[in-house]
C-alpha cells in the first residue's frame, strides 16, 4: 500500500518494536527490566490496564504476554539512575536550554531539590528542611488563593489524602488532568446514561462483533487495544474508524505476538475507514443517525422502554437535510452509508472514542451523540456492547472517583465529614484546572500543589501559561523525573520539587482504576533510589506541620489501608476495596451502568439529546489544525523525537493534505509559518499526510503557542483539536 507520495505506507508495530522495546531493556538491564515488568504492578501507562495481582504482563482475562511499547517506555525512565547533585550547579537557563526529551533522560530526581524567587538555579535541600519549607508557606497563604492537582498517574490512595487535605485546608480548588482530555466524556455521558465512565469491561471486547474507534489512534497510544481490534476482525467483526487523519497502524498493524503478522507485512485493522474533517464530527453523526431512522434499522422497544426524548430527537434528524450534513461533515452520503450500514449489520457493538472527540467547543455534544447511536439501537445495556471512552493515563478514572474534583457529589461531601468527625471551612465551589490558571494569571493564586504530571505543557497557549504559573508565588511538586513544566515557570517564584516513589517502589501497596471500572492493586516493594519518599508519606506530613492539630491528624492516612477503609465506606462502589490488600481480590467498581440497561438519570432512562450543527470556519484563517501526539509520546513525555508510523523525524512539523501543498507550490520539507490568533510557529517543516483537504495537523505539545483559551462551555475543555489557523509561506 503506498501514501499519497507514492511511498510505501509505514505499518504499525513489528519487528522495529520488538527491537525498540529490546533495545530499551538492554538499557535498563535485562534483568531490571524483566522484574519491573513482572512484578504484580498495575501498568504505568494507558488506562487500558494491565498487571496488578495477576502479575506484570498478564490482564484481568489472563492474556499473557499483555505488555506494549508504551509499558516499556514508562518502565525505562522510572529505572535510571539519580540525577547527580552537581548537576544543580548549573544555572536555570541551562535546564531551559534542554529539549522535553533531554529532560526526562537526565535521571530520576534522587533528592529534594528549591529554586527561591530570587535564584537562578536548584539546590539540594534535605527533607525535613522541604517538609516544613513547603507547611508554612501554605499555612501562611490564604486557602482561597491555592490550588491543587493531580495527574492520572498518582494512586487512589495518594489522590484521596491530596483531595482531603484541600478541603480541611479550605479550598475546593482541586482539580486534575481530565479537565484536558476526558471531562467532556464524563459530562456528555453524564446527561444521557447518568454516569462518567465506561459502560463495558474488557471481556465484553471478546464478544462484540463491531468496535467504532473515533478520534482516537490507539496504534500510538493503547497499542494493546489493537490486539482486540484485530480479534475482531478475525471473528468475521468490523472496526469502523472515523478519524480526519489516516493513520497507518489503523489501516495495517503488524502484530508483535503474532508472527504471522509480521511477516505478512501487518495485519488490517480498519474495515470501514471514513475521514471526516476537524470538526465535522456532530454532522457525521446525525448522518449515521439518519440513514438508521429512514432504512429502519432502530431498536423500537428498547427505545420505548428504556429511553426517553428519542421524538424531539427524531424530529431535529428528520428537519436535518443530507445537503448540510454533507457539506458540514465533508463527508459523502455514500460514505457515511457505509459506515451506518456496518452498525446495521451488527449485533453488539462497542463505542471507543478519544480525545478527538472531546478537545473542541461542542466537545460534551460529541460525546451525547455517540450515546443517541448506541441508545438508538439498543447498544447499551447487555454483554458485548456498550461506550467506552479510551482513557489516557493508568488511574485518571480513579483519581476522579476518589474525589480529586472541584465539586464532590453531596452524598461524598458530607460522607467524609460524618465518616471523619470533621466540619470542611466554608469554601465557594471549586475551580477547574483552566480556571485556577486564569485565576492565577490575575495574580490570584499564591500556592500550588502539583502532583504529578506537566500542568505547564498541558495547558493551552504556551506563553500565556508560563506566565500565569509563573505569578504562583510558591509551587512545590511531587514527581519522578524533570520536566519542562519544572523549570521553565519559575523565574519569579519559589518552586520545590520533591522526588516520590514509582509505583512499583512504593512502600505499602496501592490501588488504581482501569477505563473498565476495574480496580487492581499494585504490591510495590522494589528498591531502587534511596531518598525518594512516597507519596502519601509527603502530602501526609506537609498536611500534619499545615492544619492545626486540633482539625483532624492526617497522621492517620500515613497507612494505605487506613485511606481504602475510609474510601470503602464513603464512596459507593468502591466498597471491595478495604480489604483489597488482604484478600487481593481485584474488582470492577459497583452501581456504574454496565450490562442492564438501568440508567443513573433522574427517570432510570437513557436520554437522547440533539443539538443544531454549526458551522465554525472563519475566513482570516481557513485551515483547521488538530494537535496530535507521536508514535514515540506519551501524552506530554516525549520518549522519541521521531514519529515512525508518521513518517516524521522532525517534531517541528506540521502535516498537509498533498493537493493544499500543491496548490500553494509546496514541497516536502519546506518551512513555512503556522499562525492562530494567539501565536505562530514560525518555519515549521511542511509534510504531506491523508488529512481532508482544508486541515492541518501539528504535534502536541509544540502546537500549544497556537492554541487559545477557548472551551468546551460545558466541560471546560480546552480545544485542542480545532484551532483556526492561516499558512504563510
């Protein structure tokens, strides 16, 4: 198969992974490697998941080997060694002068390390001194001028004791990542079945006879969800990708546990692959929705019976006409058939979708509609079928159960309070992670306490960011290794970085929660630097030296199991968990809407909603550009600076349909200016990609200068994925 450059289309996986992830454990250590990966850990990538009790490589159906590149990835970064202290002697703008990629190879950070206001570089400072350095400043800043966050990479445990400690302390601005990438699923899917998460398990990919992957490109990042997409396949099933961009290891994978896919040259992923432009995504939808409606291939009863709206609905598709869809979509009728008529066929299909859908201004619409198609024919509710919202990182859906959000549910809220004997200080309604950094950039916020991730290179508008957290008078983070978010928000404010445990170093076990509602405990145990702490242990002792005594001792919560106790009783369905780490029983969370079709709504009903399409274009900037990560990326952490599948080996690169570049006399590798209302990237490499004509793609997160402030009104999501951008050239 050849791309539109006439050259042999890259396939995704194979042999060069087998030896990439080779070569990776070499590095780290055959044997090192080989007791990382197997230890009974929950995987520190994607929330896929795998490990925990059924050991390192195995998943909750017992598959062995369930490893990918991406685990290995992970694994290679947490087992190198320290960070000399001589290091810190070098200036800040040393640091800065380090690409993301150069950062996170430096080492593990070993030791506690401050940069004062007035400084110009990091110093080593002992634990004790950072412990109490970081208690006064909080206890000396007013609670309504923090914030605190948290990363999908931290445990349960850890998630629960930084959420507490934020509300005893006083604010509710308590936040995490899935304000950048899957909010607007747990919003979208909230109005229309009553609950934020998946609606299926793992086991439920073995039995369904169609999988819809949209906006998302699992090949880079859920690389072991191809294998399902593949088992489809071979049991006579579609998969059916709607995506602008087409991807390669959507279209050929070349299996690495199957040697017959390799050397066949990959094996086809995609049965129907239809590429919708940026944004065409509602009109694509209602498209699907319409040829269902008018070739009768509905679910009647179970519409009547288990739904509610499906008229207005109904009424809203009839008054669409196939000429807006079309033109709205980019989409043909003939196309968008086909698609509609692989649903139709199907018995049990499952929904997957990615941050493609969630990263624009009708994000949560997006998410609304795919649950109108499932509800339209019945494909929620019973084994096999149902929605699934591919999340990004290892325990992004746990660190949201447990509590780390700016509203807790009622029941939650006064739960802790009965549960703990405590009255919370009057706080406003919590802040999303967008807000507190505007908040902050009106020199509002004085303290921060980030655990975990790259809330710098995270957030849209890069320059505006740097100087919204930079106005933080004091951020201390918790973190394994440097990263940009480190170093480059600090040239006018204290930052302390404290260095934590990897998962499977922690000194009593942890918990974490899969996009399949299924809890795994990690054993932890391996030894490997000898000063980082966990971090329960950190937030626990600055929340002891903050709060007065006589509030509550967050002494308590230094043991893990004190912490599941508490959650067991005061979140619902979480209640397996108190005696997880004696029975090591793992388990999928109860009450979420799984195989009956029993709705969380208000009514017990599945809602359909509809929404006008809109058309967005603007004629100052007539492309639309999408961010997107590399093959060799996981989400900010940049493991390789080339893009394999892509066939790009500059990240400085933004990717054109062939007939714009022609138009505008462009050949591959020439430099041209990319220009938003917020920023350039200026002299960018030019290469062409199958993407709708009128679209463009750049990798995240370089693409941030392009990106504004705009959002999602309902979930508060930045649009990552449609940013109206002019070419000068």
């Amino acid at each position: 198969m050849k791309n539109s450059s006439g050259k042999a289309m890259p396939v995704g996986g194979g042999v060069k992974k087998i030896v990439y992830a080779l070569n990776t454990m070499r590095r780290m250590g055959l044997m090192n490697s080989q007791k990382a990966l197997r230890a009974n850990n929950t995987c520190k990538a994607c929330g896929l998941g795998m490990g925990g009790q059924e050991g390192g490589m195995i998943n909750e159906m017992h598959e062995y080997p369930s490893v990918c590149n991406k685990s290995i990835q992970a694994q290679s970064t947490d087992l190198q060694s320290p960070i000399p202290d001589e290091l810190f002697d070098h200036p800040l703008d040393d640091f800065k002068d380090l690409t993301p990629h150069e950062l996170e190879h430096l080492g593990r950070l070993g030791k506690p390390i401050f940069k004062e206001k007035s400084s110009n570089r990091f110093r080593v400072v002992d634990w004790d001194w950072a412990i109490d350095y970081a208690a006064k400043k909080f206890a000396n800043t007013p609670a309504a001028r923090s914030f605190f966050y948290s990363s999908g990479r931290s445990s349960n445990e850890a998630g629960f004791v930084l959420q507490l400690f934020a509300r005893l302390y006083g604010t509710n601005n308590v936040t995490n990542c899935s304000y950048y990438c899957h909010q607007a699923t747990s919003e979208g899917l909230g109005t229309t079945i009553g609950a934020g998460t998946a609606t299926v398990e793992l086991e439920d990919l073995s039995l369904c006879d169609a999988i819809f992957v949209i906006g998302a490109n699992p090949a880079s990042n859920h690389p072991r969800f191809i294998h399902k997409l593949k088992a489809c396949r071979d049991r006579g099933g579609e998969v059916i990708v709607i995506n602008p961009a087409k991807e390669p290891g959507l279209i050929k994978f070349a299996l690495p546990k199957s040697m017959r896919s390799i050397i066949t040259g990959g094996s086809d992923i995609a049965s129907v692959y239809v590429q919708p432009k940026i944004g065409g995504d509602l009109a694509l939808f209602k498209g699907i929705a319409k040829y269902l409606i008018e070739n009768n291939h509905t679910a009647p009863s179970f519409i009547e019976q288990y739904t509610q709206g499906y008229d207005a609905f109904l009424a809203d598709i009839n008054d669409t006409s196939w000429t807006e869809i079309e033109k709205l979509s980019g989409v043909a009728k003939v196309d968008i058939e086909v698609v509609a008529q692989a649903y139709a066929r199907s018995k049990n299909a499952v929904f997957a979708w990615g941050m493609g859908m969630t990263h624009h201004l009708n994000g949560v619409e997006n998410i609304e509609y795919i649950a109108n198609l499932a509800l339209m024919r019945g494909m929620i509710g019973a084994p096999g079928r149902g929605l699934l919202p591919l999340r990004g990182h290892s325990n992004v859906q746990g660190i949201g159960t447990i509590g780390v959000k700016p509203v807790l549910p009622e029941y939650i809220f006064q739960g802790l309070q009965s549960e703990l004997n405590v009255s919370f200080p009057e706080a406003p309604e919590g802040l999303d992670t967008l807000a507190c950094l505007e908040r902050a950039a009106e020199g509002k916020m004085d303290a921060a306490l980030i655990l975990g991730g790259n809330l710098y290179q995270a957030t849209p508008n890069s320059v505006w960011a740097k100087q919204a957290l930079d106005k933080v008078g004091f951020k201390v983070y918790l973190t394994t290794t440097l990263n940009a978010g480190h170093v480059h928000v600090c040239d006018n404010s204290d930052a302390l970085i404290l260095p934590v445990m990897a998962r499977d170093e922690e000194a009593q076990p942890t918990t974490q929660e899969s996009m399949f509602n299924y809890v795994r405990l990690s054993d932890g145990g391996i030894t490997r630097l000898a000063h980082v702490r966990s971090e329960v242990d950190i937030l626990t002792s600055i929340a002891v030296k903050t709060l007065p005594p006589e509030q509550f001792d967050m002494s308590v919560f230094k043991s893990h199991q004190s912490i599941r106790e508490t959650i067991a009783n005061v979140v619902p369905g979480m209640e397996e968990l108190a005696d997880i780490s004696v029975a090591k029983h793992e388990f999928h969370v109860r009450n979420r809407v799984m195989h009956t079709p029993e709705f969380k709504t208000d009514n017990g009903k599945g809602q359909f909603v509809f929404h006008p399409l809109i058309d967005n274009s603007k004629a100052d900037y007539p492309f639309t550009l999408m961010s997107v990560r590399s093959e060799g990326q996981f989400n900010s952490i940049i493991y390789e600076e080339n893009d394999s599948y892509r066939g790009v080996d500059n990240r400085w690169t933004v990717l054109l349909n062939p007939d714009d570049m022609k138009a505008m006399a462009l050949s591959a590798g020439d430099k041209i200016d990319v220009v938003s209302a917020h920023g350039v990237m200026k002299s960018v490499h030019a290469q062409p990609f199958d993407i709708p004509q009128g679209n463009v793609m750049a990798y995240y997160p370089e693409a941030n200068v392009l990106i504004g402030l705009e959002r999602d009104k309902r979930s508060h999501t930045p649009a990552f994925k449609s940013v109206s951008v002019k070419l000068v050239y």
